[in-house]
C-alpha cells in the first residue's frame, strides 16, 4: 500500500498545469470551455459577481425596464398610422412582398381603429392605448426597427439576445455583466412570469457568461403574478446563524478544492448561487409584499379591475425591484403561447390585450415619474416583431412582420415626446433611419453608459458581444 497521503497525489488536471511549460494545461482548458488569459481576472470577478462596477463613460440610464409584449403587436394598429393603409383597403399591396414570408396574405387591411394626436407633442396613438396617450410625452416612438426572422423563436431570441440561431448570452445579463447591480442581497436581472415558449429559458440565461448573470425568474406565463415567486425562498428547518455556518463550511471545502484542481467557473457559479440564495431571504420576500402599497397606488396600476390587476401586479412588482437596485427587470405579457399573434380574431384579440396592459404601463410610467425614477430608469416596450398591412384570416388578422415595426422607450436619457424613423406608405418595410436590433442593443447600452464593441467576454477562442458585429448607436433618440 502505498504511503502517500491522498492530498500529495497530483490529479491530472493538476499535472498537466504543472508540467510542460502549461501546454497541456491550455488544450485542457479549451476542452473545458474555461477562459485561460481571464483566468485571474475571471476569478476576481466572480467572488463578487454582482458588485456594482463604473460604467466606461455618463450613463443616462442606471437600470432597465423591459415591457416584453410576447406575439408581436401590430405597429400599424398601435403607434404607427398609415393614411394610405386606410386609403387603399382591401388592394393589393402595390409593392413586393417579401421574399421570405411566414405565411402568405392578401389584400391590404386598414386599421380597425382610429389614431388621435395627443400630447403637447402631438404624437399619435391608436384608440387602444388611451392611457399610454396621456403619457406620450414622455415616449421615444421608435417606427423603424427591422429584425431577421418571420419565426416567433428566432426572432424572440433575436431581440433577448441578438442571435436567432445560436444560444448567446440575453441582453439582460449582458448589462448585468457590464454594471453588476446595486443591491447584492436581489439578483442583478429578474424576469416576471416569462414565457417558456419560443426560445424559453435562453431568453434569459447567461449561455456561457458566469451563471451569476443569467435571469432569475419569478413565475412563469402560466401563473398567476400574485402567485409569482422564489420557491423554497425560506428555510423552515435551519436559522440563520446555522444556515451561515454550513455555507461558509460548504465555500471553504469547495475552494479548496479548486486550490487542488484549478478555476472553475461552474463551481464559482454555484458557490456565488448558494451565498445568493442566502441573502436573499430577507430582502425577497419584502421586495414581493406589496401589502403597503396605498389604495391610490394600486388604482394607479389596475389592481382594482380584473382585466387589469395581473399585468398591473407585474409593474408594480418591477416599479419595487427597480427602487431597490435591481439593475434589469423584464415584465413579459403572454399568456403562454398566443397573445399578440394575431393571425384572426385581430380585432378581439388585440382589444383584449391592450386593455390588459394599457392601464397598468401608464400607471408605471407615472409612478416611475412621481419617485423620479424615470429620469435614470430606461422603460423598453415591444414585442418581437410587427404585423403585415396585408390581412390573413378572413380579412381580420396579420401575419408577422419583421421588416419594419415600432418599438418605444421612456426616461433613462431618452428624448421625450419623439418619434424617429418611419416605416413605408403602407407600414411593411422600415423605410427611414432603419434601426437593427443590433442598433437597439447598442443604443440601450450606450445609454447604461457602456460601450457595445468594448462589453466583451472571451469564450472558444473569440471575444463575443451582445451587437456580434454589427450594431451602431442611435445617438438621435438621445437627450
């Protein structure tokens, strides 16, 4: 039997660090998909992961807000009025189609409704946002987004995290990668009642950024908001001061073992969930008890109407996470699987689902606004991708439109009571100051005070980014 003792042997990781000038140590690495020139720095990161950190040059905006409307609502029935749309119902559409089509349309559809300028800005909004009208000055309308995907799962991944084909990093965990978050004892990104349908969890997730970035949902589009929470948020059997002693006891043993085998990222993860997990006990379950709320606060956002009170339970939720530093917040409207995907019944469906968030988006604009929030919080609202001005389903649906839709933003530097861009005559193709998703991305980054082709992080053997690399920023629609 041989005399050494188990801790003197030298695993083969170990060895191979050790030996041959660390040559072997680098192709284990590549195999093993862990950075080897951020090793250290990695590291260093990771005992802290959500420290808040300097943005590389004035943030506008020190959290975001992102209003996901999940089916894509139709741009021309929202915020985008095509005259001639109204003009030339039920003719063909004088152009050409798009090459690439989800599915085929017929003639042209007008809006079933009417569009009033409101505001000192005269902005004009459909008759389904009566209470986002009122708010118009504080909107940036953005006419002239175009993606690359006809499909609900490439063009939701597209927009969560610029890639429709490939699994990258969401948007929110590259912003919390870049900032960190102000409240460590709350995750960095939090996402209320998502969907798991087209794309799911990878809509949020941290692919192959630390796990301490990825999104921490609360719910899903299937459950109730009142009912969305942190599960097993508490510990019926061990206090505190027990919990304490076997997480320290837990990070040692672990530490240890990385002194023996070398950096893990994966261990580091789990090490910063647990601590993560701990902390969390106390500042979650005050972040979701809205019982203080005031009457008037609750009116405010619809929790006094049933059409209103989930998606309105959801803001609200969002307004209270972002006053306590959570750096990304996303609130998702779906119920599932269709919600704004149109495709017949647009009159009925589009009516629902406005009414179901038209009260409470404008109650959290005027909250946001009240607190003074809304000048350093970025507010995102859109969906996916946009509807066709050509009509399917008997005359009374749209098919998806990726080739030219609206999006708005709010506060966090943006200018106010803007439009920019514009779609063409008919609303089927972004026309004027066309903006990319990369563009997006870039501009909600620039206005986090961040960099879009500087926020990088190396993985296989290339610096990856949220834009890839494309993107410019918007800099027109900043204040």
């Amino acid at each position: 039997m041989n005399s050494k003792s188990n801790s003197e042997w030298l695993t083969r990781r170990a060895m191979l660090q050790k030996s041959a000038a660390g040559f072997g140590w680098l192709a284990a690495s590549a195999m093993l998909a862990e950075p080897v020139g951020n090793a250290a720095t990695s590291m260093q990161v990771s005992s802290r992961p959500l420290a808040p950190r300097e943005p590389l040059f004035p943030a506008r905006a020190r959290r975001v807000i992102f209003l996901f409307m999940k089916g894509g609502p139709s741009h021309v029935d929202t915020f985008d009025p095509k005259p001639l749309l109204d003009r030339d119902d039920d003719k063909p559409f004088p152009g050409e189609k798009p090459r690439v089509q989800f599915a085929p349309t017929a003639k042209l559809l007008k809006s079933p409704w009417r569009f009033q300028n409101h505001g000192e800005s005269g902005l004009p909004v459909s008759e389904l946002f009566p209470n986002v009208a009122q708010c118009v000055d504080d909107l940036c309308v953005v006419r002239s987004l175009h993606g690359t995907n006809a499909a609900h799962g490439g063009a939701l991944l597209k927009l969560h995290t610029g890639s429709d084909n490939f699994v990258r990093p969401s948007m929110g965990s590259w912003v919390t990668y870049g900032l960190g978050t102000e409240n460590e004892n709350l995750p960095g990104f939090i996402t209320i009642c998502p969907t798991f349908a087209h794309g799911g969890v990878n809509n949020w997730g941290a692919a192959f950024l630390p796990s301490a970035y990825q999104g921490t949902p609360l719910g899903n589009a299937t459950v109730p908001a009142g009912e969305a929470t942190v599960r097993h948020i508490r510990n019926s059997r061990l206090t505190l001061a027990q919990q304490r002693v076997q997480l320290s006891l837990l990070a040692r043993m672990n530490r240890d073992h990385m002194q023996q085998s070398g950096p893990s990222l994966a261990l580091e993860g789990r090490i910063n969930s647990f601590e993560l997990a701990f902390r969390m006990q106390l500042a979650m379950p005050e972040a979701l008890d809205i019982a203080n709320e005031t009457n008037a606060t609750r009116k405010l956002y619809g929790l006094d109407n049933k059409v209103t009170e989930n998606f309105g339970r959801q803001c609200l939720m969002a307004r209270r996470f972002a006053e306590r530093g959570v750096r990304f917040i996303q609130v998702t409207h779906s119920d599932g699987d269709v919600q704004w995907d149109q495709h017949g019944d647009l009159r009925k469906g589009h009516t629902k689902n406005a009414a179901e968030v038209d009260r409470p988006i404008a109650g959290l604009l005027k909250d946001l606004k009240a607190r003074g929030l809304l000048k350093d919080t970025l507010v995102v609202w859109g969906g996916e991708f946009g509807r066709t001005p050509a009509a399917q389903g008997g005359r009374d649906g749209r098919d998806h439109n990726p080739e030219g839709f609206t999006m708005w933003l709010a506060g966090g530097g943006v200018k106010p009571g803007t439009a920019y861009g514009a779609t063409d005559d008919y609303g089927w193709f972004a026309a004027e100051n066309k903006v990319h998703i990369h563009d997006l991305h870039a501009t909600i980054l620039a206005l986090l005070g961040l960099d879009h082709e500087r926020l990088t992080y190396r993985h296989a053997g290339r610096d990856f980014r949220l834009t890839d690399v494309a993107g410019h920023v918007v800099h027109e629609i900043i204040s």
